[in-house]
C-alpha cells in the first residue's frame, strides 16, 4: 500500500511471502496426484495415481474423511493415472466435477461427473466424456494430462504433454504437446465439447486442432490461470533445464523439442521461458530446497 506512482515512475512489485499451514489426515494417502477444494464447503478430494478419490471435511483438528469413490479406466502406470482434476464455475447448480487420467499409453482424457456425496457408488455412472487426445506414436507412459482449470467464463483450459514422441510437440494437428482451451458441453444428456473463441486455428484449412491455444510443450505437468488471462506452465525439461512458460497470446510456440530453456539458434516464432534453471548441485534453487538437499 502507499500512493499512486505518477506516470513517470515504474511501480515497485509488491513483495509478498507464501505461508503453509500442515493439515492432519485422519491416515496416511499413498501417492497422491492432486487437491480441489470443493466450491462453497470446508472441504476438499484428494486424488490418488490408482483412480481413488477421497473427499474430506475440513476442521480446526485437521481433516476428517466423508467418503471415496473411484474413476473408472484408470491406467496408473509411471506418469500415467488420475492426474487432475477441477470443479464447475456453475458446481452450485449443476454439481459437475472434471477428472484428467490416462486410459492407456497415448491415451489422455478429460471427464465430467456429478459429485453427490449423498451416493459415491454412483458417481463413476455418471462419467462423460469431454476430451481424448491420442498419440498413436506414444512411446512409453510418460508426459500426459497436466492440470485442468476453468475460468469464470466456462472456459477449460487443459495441458497435454507430448507423450515421450517428441515430434507431436510441433504438430498442430493434435492437442498432444499443447496448452488446450474448450467449453465443455454442460447439458447432462450430452458429452463432448466445442473449441473456445479466440483459439487461433478455428477455422483453419490446414488441418490444425482448433482446440490448441498454445503448443510446443514436454511435459507440462502443472499450469495456473491467473487474474489477467495468462496461463502460467511448469515445463518439466529433459537432461538440461526446468522451465516455467507464459502464454498471453494464441498460437504461441515454446520450442520442444528443438529448444529447451532459452531459445540460442533459429528462434524465430519462438516464445522463451520467462524462469528457468539447471540441474547442477550448487543452483540457488536446489541450495533454498531442504529435501533436494538429502539427495
């Protein structure tokens, strides 16, 4: 806080300082993938890599579990299993829940369901599905759905990893690789889904996927909306770098894989990272992480 610089002063960012708060889980949860916070209640689900989900209450003596269900289809082998997951803008009246899961190698897929607590075994009977995106070139399980989130507009916005084929992070004609944006359909006697306004390849002749906003990505294992529209990407990097990605504009390309971190040669089109860094011992960033250090 303070006054209002005037035109000719840059105004000084804000520092600001994260504060963690460990919460007690009635009993240990073994490889766990993802939190959501469900929309108007003091409580949350926690996914598991095997397809299990489990809501819990939130209280001043940490959390108490009301139930779980599964995802059905599951594939949990290496990156793959129920990886994401998020919650309607409109949960309050229509009660869906979104899921992000491999089916198989290459396969990725986004589903809607009705959360009821009043009846888990029914909520896998609700499965719709939104999404596929397939690479039949797939090579192992690794590099799939990353995080899902949606906008107060109704607007998804998915991340898909290349599926360890690293030409798929080039072809537009498939969401494999790309920073997604789509409506999912919301009408419960459908499925489905139409490409979002705005995405740069709606209309196009040359095949390209009119659901990818952005491309060019790894393994782009978690990203966030934030308040201005920009989609911040954590870019899991190969044998040189991690890279933290921004996109502001469609149809941007962040270089994998002929570019890992900074672009040095035939940049052109090329979007940077806007942070990165190595893997060497002595990083400032390996330096301030106490469990990297045990390492």
């Amino acid at each position: 806080p303070g006054e209002t610089p005037g035109p000719d002063v840059e105004p000084t960012p804000a520092e600001f300082a994260f504060e963690f708060e460990e919460v007690a889980f009635p009993t240990e949860v073994t490889a766990p993938t993802e939190i959501a916070f469900v929309p108007g209640a003091d409580e949350l689900i926690v996914l598991r890599k095997d397809g299990d989900v489990i809501h819990y209450a939130m209280g001043e003596g940490g959390l108490s579990e009301l139930g779980r269900f599964d995802v059905p289809g599951v594939h949990p082998r290496s990156d793959c299993g129920l990886i994401a997951a998020a919650f309607d803008p409109d949960f309050a009246n229509n009660g869906y829940v979104y899921f992000g899961y491999c089916t198989a190698i290459g396969v990725n897929t986004i589903t809607r369901h009705v959360f009821d607590p009043q009846d888990y075994g029914k909520i896998a009977s609700t499965s719709s599905e939104v999404i596929t995106a397939t690479n039949p070139d797939a090579e192992s399980n690794w590099h799939n759905v990353g995080s899902i989130q949606i906008g107060d507009d109704g607007v998804m916005w998915l991340l898909f990893g290349e599926n360890n084929y690293k030409p798929a992070a080039q072809d537009t004609s498939t969401a494999v690789g790309a920073l997604v944006r789509v409506i999912p359909e919301r009408d419960p006697e459908k499925s489905g889904h139409t490409p979002a306004s705005g995405n740069p390849f709606i209309g196009s002749s040359g095949g390209e996927d009119p659901d990818i906003y952005a491309y060019g990505f790894r393994s782009p294992w978690r990203g966030h909306l934030d308040r201005e529209g920009r989609f911040w990407v954590g870019d899991v990097g190969a044998a040189k770098v991690e890279e933290l990605d921004l996109v502001t504009e469609p149809g941007t390309n962040y270089g994998w894989p002929d570019h890992e971190g900074p672009c040095a040669s035939d940049c052109e089109g090329v979007v940077d990272p806007v942070s990165f860094w190595d893997r060497e011992p002595d990083h400032p960033y390996v330096l301030d992480d106490p469990e990297d250090r045990k390492s």
